[in-house]
C-alpha cells in the first residue's frame, strides 16, 4: 500500500515524463515558497508553464480536475507571480495547466492534461 505522499510524488513523476514526450523542458519540480508548492514548472516553446498535478483512485479523471476549486485557482495564479518575480521573470510568458490522473482499480492509469486550465 502506497502512502498519500508517495502517490502524489509518483503522480508527479509521471506528469513529468508524460510532459517531456510531449516536448516540454522540465525547469523544476516541487517549488516552495512562503505561500505554497507548485508541483512542475516547465517550458513549452518559449511559454513558461506551472502544472498542477491532481491524482484520484477513481475510473475517470473527472474529480481530479473538479478538485481545482476557485479558492486552488487563486493560489495557484499567486504561486505563479511569486515564481516569476522570484526569477526576474515579470516579463514572460507563462500559462497554468492542470494534470488530471486517475488510477483505477486494475492499476491502469488514465491521464488528461488541460492546457491553460485557469480559463476553462
């Protein structure tokens, strides 16, 4: 049996790696600050990208994505300006996406990635 945390960082792993076939360059991974942690911080192009890794034991990955509530949205929006200003990066161009991932009972995992999620 795995513990929640270890879940959550294989979770993460993967996202990571599903990113990175789909040509994304990994900056970092599990950023803290004094407000929170963003999970993957990548480039895509010349867009810097802050994902947000949610993962269920479910069949589907819907209450992954229903887990981002206005409150999570707001946070993570506040995580992003902290990161850029941190990196003297005012200027970029960045985004957030959110990485759904459901692992079912036969072990199968399902993942879904929604790009700029924060406009849904």
């Amino acid at each position: 049996m795995t513990t929640k945390r270890s879940f959550g960082s294989d979770s993460e792993q993967l996202a990571a790696h599903y990113l990175q076939n789909k040509g994304y360059q990994i900056l970092g991974m599990n950023w803290r600050c004094k407000i929170g942690e963003l999970d993957i911080i990548a480039k895509d192009g010349d867009q810097i990208v802050f994902i947000e890794v949610r993962s269920r034991h479910t069949n589907s990955t819907e209450a992954a994505f229903e887990s981002i509530i206005p409150r999570k949205q707001s946070k993570l929006i506040k995580l992003a300006y902290h990161y850029l200003e941190a990196h003297d990066l005012s200027d970029a161009d960045w985004r957030i996406d959110v990485i759904a991932i459901a692992v079912p009972g036969s072990g199968e995992y399902l993942i879904d990635h929604a790009e700029n999620a924060l406009e849904w």
